[in-house]
C-alpha cells in the first residue's frame, strides 16, 4: 500500500539495500526502475521528476520510521 | 537540460495550481501536468516506447479516470465501452477455437515478454497463473482473479466441438482475447486486442480450459 507508513525499516526505510536478485547494492533510484521495467512502463530517468516525486512521495509517508539502510533485500 | 524542464515543470505546475485556487487543480489540468512529466521523466527503451502509456485508448482512460475519481463508471458508459470491446474481437480465422492443452499450459505458466529487458522477438506468454488457479497441480497461483480449476467441467462442456458447447466456447475466446468486452473495467489484460497472445495462443489457452481431457477439468 503506497499511502501509509510501512513501518520502520520496511519500503522506504529499507532502502539503499543490497538486492540479492540481482547481487549488487541498489539505491532506491535503481529499485524504482526496476519497479516501472515490470510493469512494461517505458524507461524511466534516473533524477526525473516522476521518480524524484514518486520517492519523495513514498519518504514523507515513511516520516518517522526508522532506517535499516543498508539492508539486504530479496 | 535537467534544471530547464524542473524550471518550466515548476512554473507550469505553480500556473496551474493558481489558475485553480479556489478549488484546487481540475482533472484536465492535474492530467496535463502528468503528461508533461511524463514525457520528460520516461524514454523509449528497446521495443518499449513512451507512445504506450501516453497513447492508452478511451478503455483505458476512462476505467483510469473512474479509478483515480474513486467512483465507478455509470451503467451507460459502462455498457457502452463493453460494447466498443466487443466488436473489437477477432474470432479465430479458421473457425478453430481448441487448441492444444499442453500448449496452453505453458503459455499460461510464462510471464515473460513486453519489458525493455526481453528480447521482442520471443513469444509472450500469458501469465495467467499470476491471477488464477488452473491445473490442481499448480500451488503458485494468484487470488486477482477467479480460480478457473475445473473451469470447463463446472460448465457443462463434456464435448466442446458440440452445438451446446458453443456459446461457453466463444465466450472464452472472447474474454481471453478481450476481458473488458464483458467487464468494462476488468483488471484482466486484453490478451489478444494489446497483442500480447497471438491467435494460435489463444486457442490453446482456449483448450486449457474447455478441453474435457486438460488437467484443468480432473
């Protein structure tokens, strides 16, 4: 759920984290690209707006969680 | 270039909030903004062009809107997108509608194709079990959608070729080829009509389902 606070060290508050998938460390511009690339979107900018918006988006819902970054995630 | 599109993307974005002041930005302006920063934030990338999610049709763009209002379509609208759909839909061109099941089980099994990381000229697969149930067998299958287990037995379809069977059978051509000729808003992908599955997919996707002798109807 993209509107409410996952909770610390959950979504937001979990990245940059080294993704075991694909074995290298990923900051979130990297995670958002790879969020778009699944869902067919076309290639998205890494510093465009709609993902500079997008992670502002989901780090203001995550205030007041607490970070595990750096993390490992699946 | 960068600090350029942020200037005008702020600028056009501060004109256009305070053109709506007392109300807040309209729909067509809140829309207009998402396109500008759209165009600037995504580029084409392999087979996969920006042209596919600014180029979406009035199916799409209506069911949108309605989802973002939080509203549903109004019967009318609904009914009418059903029918565009409808009419939309190729039937197979050599009267066949059953494939192959084995076929069709492994289409529905493959997700893959139509990111900028798989290869075009590979076949698309259906993803089907990402929303369904079908063969018993199959433990990883998603909740999105209806489970299809014994999809074609719960129907009454003991013999497909047969004159009782041909409504079910075209139905389930339609509803493969284009979901929302029946749900104006089904979050079920318009297999066929988008291109994902080409004809030959869908009649053995077709057979997964109503063949007598497809693990489906065990």
């Amino acid at each position: 759920m993209l509107t409410k606070n996952p909770g610390d060290g959950l979504g937001f508050a979990a990245w940059p984290a080294y993704r075991v998938s694909n074995g290298q460390m990923w900051s979130m511009q990297l995670r958002l690209n790879d969020c778009y690339r699944q869902q067919r979107f076309p290639y998205p900018g890494f510093g465009s707006d709609a993902t500079i918006a997008l992670s502002t988006y989901l780090g203001v819902n995550a205030k007041g969680a607490a970070s595990i970054a750096p993390a490992i995630k699946r | 270039m960068k600090k350029n599109t942020l200037f005008v993307l702020t600028g056009l974005a501060t004109a256009l909030l305070l053109a709506g002041c007392a109300t807040g930005p309209s729909v067509a302006e809140l829309n207009a903004l998402t396109n500008q920063i759209v165009k600037s934030s995504f580029r084409d990338q392999s087979h996969v062009k920006v042209t596919r999610i600014t180029e979406t049709d009035e199916t799409n763009l209506a069911c949108s809107e309605a989802d973002v209002a939080g509203k549903p379509l109004d019967e009318k609208t609904a009914r009418a997108i059903e029918a565009v759909n409808l009419k939309a839909i190729k039937w197979p061109s050599d009267g066949k509608f059953i494939g192959d099941w084995k076929e069709g089980e492994k289409i529905a099994q493959s997700g893959r194709g139509l990111t900028w990381s798989d290869d075009a000229k590979m076949a698309n697969g259906g993803n089907c079990y990402n929303c369904h149930q079908m063969d018993k067998k199959e433990i990883s299958f998603g909740t999105i959608g209806p489970s299809l287990y014994n999809y074609g037995k719960i129907r009454g379809v003991t013999d497909p070729a047969s004159p009782a069977s041909k409504a079910m059978v075209e139905y389930t051509w339609g509803k493969i080829w284009n979901a929302k000729a029946y749900n104006a808003c089904s979050n079920m992908p318009r297999a066929g009509h988008m291109g994902i599955l080409n004809e030959t997919q869908v009649r053995h996707i077709v057979g997964l389902l109503l063949d007598p002798k497809s693990p489906v109807n065990q």
